[in-house]
C-alpha cells in the first residue's frame, strides 16, 4: 500500500453508543455518552443529516443550530450507508458483529448480492441474518416499553424486522405528526424509550442534491417541528438527535464504469456495496494473493480517487469493527471507498442502476462519516 488507510479506533464514540446510553441513562447507570439519569429518553435519527451540511446550512437550521456546540459530532460507522447504520444504532454493535456489511452485500448461501434495505427473503431472514438482539428487546425484558415512530410503508417490512424488533411501531406521515405522535407517547408517563425516524432529506439529496432549494426547505420544516418539541420536553426527558451517515453531491462527470476496464474486473464474480463504497467479491476459492493483485490493480487506476483494501486490510483498519467469523464472507475481497466526488458503476451489461443519484454516500470522508448529536432536554449539558 502507498496510500495510508483511514483507521476506525475501538475506543471512539459511534452511532452505536447512542441507543445503549440511551437505555443505560432510563436505568440509571453510566454510560459512554455521560448522559444523566431520565425517566423517557427520544432518539430522532435524520436519514442523511452529515454535520457538515447542517453546519453549511445553520442559518436554515436555527433550532438545532442552538445544540450544535463545537463538539456536538460522532462518527457514525462505516460503511456510512443505512441499513448498516441503522443495525448500528439499534444494536449498539458495529457491522462486523451485527452482519449488515453494505448497501448490497454477498448472502454466501445464495451466491447472490442482495440489497439489504428490501432484499429480505427465506435466505436472508430478518431475525437470524441481523444477528444481535436490538436494544429494544433488551428493554422489554426489563419491563420498560419502547416505541418507533416513522412511515407507513415500514412499519412491516423485513429491515423493520430486522433491526427494530422488540419496539412497537407507531406509523406517522408527516414529519410534524411523528413529533406529535412521541409527545403523546411521553405524555403516558412512566419510563419509556423512543426512536422517530426522518427519511425525507436522505431521499430529496439522492433526488436533488442536499445543496438543492427542496433540501433546504425540508431542512427548514424539520428545524421548526424540532424546535417545538424541544420546547415541551420535561425536567426528566431527554432527546438526542443525530444521523446516520451525511451526503456527498456527486456530478455525473465523477461518475466511473470499472467495469469497461478489464483489469479492474479481472477475477470478480459480484460486485456489491455502493457507488462510493465498492465490495468486489472474487470467484470462490480466490486466495489472499488473488486478493491483492486485484486491489494492485484498482490502486494503480484509482489510488488518487479512493482508498483500496483487500478484506484482511479494512479488518486491520477496523473499518467493521470486530468482524465474527460468520460475517467475514459476507464482506467483499477488495473494497473502494471514495476519497474524492466520484461513485462507481459497474456498467457492463448495460448496468447502470443508480446513476441518476445526485448526493450520494457510503464512504469514509468527513462528510459522510460525521454526524451531529443533539443534547437536547434533560441531556443538554
């Protein structure tokens, strides 16, 4: 290697402390967090809001500009794609122990790359394929009800079963009456855990770009109804509010086809991951050297752009966090991870699925992996 790979640390805070401070302030213990003893605790998790981008738009963002002290980030995992994120924050462990590794990722028993936000199916069961209890579960066992809070349309679905069993989902259309629906929750008294999911900037920056005006107007509606809710919060509630990954806006002339450049294909039997986040999966029986010769190649054509490892390298790196044996297959072989405003597409076969995405993620860069955290409530400091 030439170029110095990022390192993820054991000790640095993550998505995956968030919820497990969390349950441990409801309980009254301590907690990585440092958060205070409450009786009702609200996690609102905002689909692509990077501390960067709420930093560019603070003026737009007033309320939550109030709780965006210097030191108000956490790294949010990698890779910053999310379901990976979301398993993160439910189960308070990283990808390498939960098993949801990439955007797309290898199921081995299949020998299929399958989506991992709606490829749920007998071969990949939401309750055994997401392997750790989530910290709901964990609550309910002690008697302290926790609810979710979110659209509809997954209120059944195989991630929900995955990643938010143990919660009782409330559906909620608009951002506004998700914040209504958890005042009315905490209004029941009594100890209780709450997660309100925000998927609608995530899906106008894919559409439009998070520097687009529908963007900064969503932000806007989202700043307002934070900010009323805040204001309702009692002595012994507490609310957090951060994300799951941030969002590069990428041009169409970043936009790379490996797949029309042999050596970059040389040996690989699915691709898998994102556009900025790569998982190249060789032909079985590949070895360590195979490996290698594949992430030689990509490095001589890509190192400028990307950051290469083979497997055995982003384990090192602790880009996953402890990797369990039985997730380890379901990682690609050689993985690329964006530096610079590129994604990568495949395009052979005519396949060019996602390039109509403006803001895009996956990656290790600061604007993808930086999130805020709110103290808000009986957690501001």
């Amino acid at each position: 290697m030439s170029t110095m790979l990022p390192t993820r640390g054991p000790d640095e805070l993550t998505l995956a402390d968030v919820l497990p401070s969390c349950v441990a302030a409801i309980e009254g213990q301590g907690n990585r967090l440092g958060l205070p003893a409450v009786e009702r605790a609200v996690v609102v998790l905002v689909d692509g809001l990077g501390a960067a981008a709420l930093r560019a738009r603070a003026g737009h963002a007033r309320a939550m500009t109030e709780f965006f002290t210097k030191n108000a980030t956490l790294v949010s995992g990698f890779p910053t794609t999310t379901a990976a994120a979301l398993a993160s924050l439910t189960t308070g462990a990283r990808p390498g122990q939960h098993g949801i590794v990439g955007y797309t990722a290898l199921v081995p028993a299949i020998d299929t790359v399958v989506n991992q936000l709606s490829g749920w199916s007998e071969a990949m069961p939401p309750r055994t394929w997401q392997r750790l209890p989530t910290l709901f579960e964990r609550l309910s066992e002690s008697g302290i009800p926790s609810n979710t809070i979110g659209p509809v349309k997954y209120a059944d679905s195989g991630l929900t079963h995955a990643i938010l069993r143990g919660a009782s989902y409330v559906s909620a259309g608009t951002i506004a009456e998700r914040f209504a629906a958890a005042r009315s929750l905490l209004d029941e008294g009594g100890r209780r855990l709450i997660y309100l999911y925000v998927p609608e900037l995530d899906q106008l920056a894919h559409a439009r770009g998070w520097e687009s005006d529908r963007w900064l107007a969503t932000l806007e509606v989202l700043d307002s109804e934070f900010g009323r809710f805040a204001a309702t919060l009692g002595r012994t509630e507490g609310l957090l509010l951060t994300a799951d990954h941030g969002v590069v806006d990428v041009p169409g002339s970043g936009h790379i086809l490996f797949g029309q450049i042999p050596e970059l294909v040389a040996g690989v039997r699915h691709v898998g991951g994102d556009p900025r986040c790569l998982q190249l999966y060789l032909e079985p029986g590949a070895t360590p050297a195979d490996r290698e010769a594949l992430a030689a190649a990509w490095r001589r054509s890509e190192e400028s752009r990307a950051w290469i490892a083979t497997r055995d390298e982003a384990i090192a790196a602790g880009w996953f966090g402890p990797v369990d044996p039985e997730v380890e297959p379901r990682l690609g072989d050689v993985i690329v991870a964006a530096r610079k405003r590129v994604a990568y597409y495949d395009g052979r076969e005519g396949d060019t699925a996602g390039r109509s995405m403006i803001g895009q993620h996956g990656s290790l860069t600061a604007e993808e992996t930086m999130v805020p955290l709110l103290r808000v409530g009986a957690f501001r400091p």
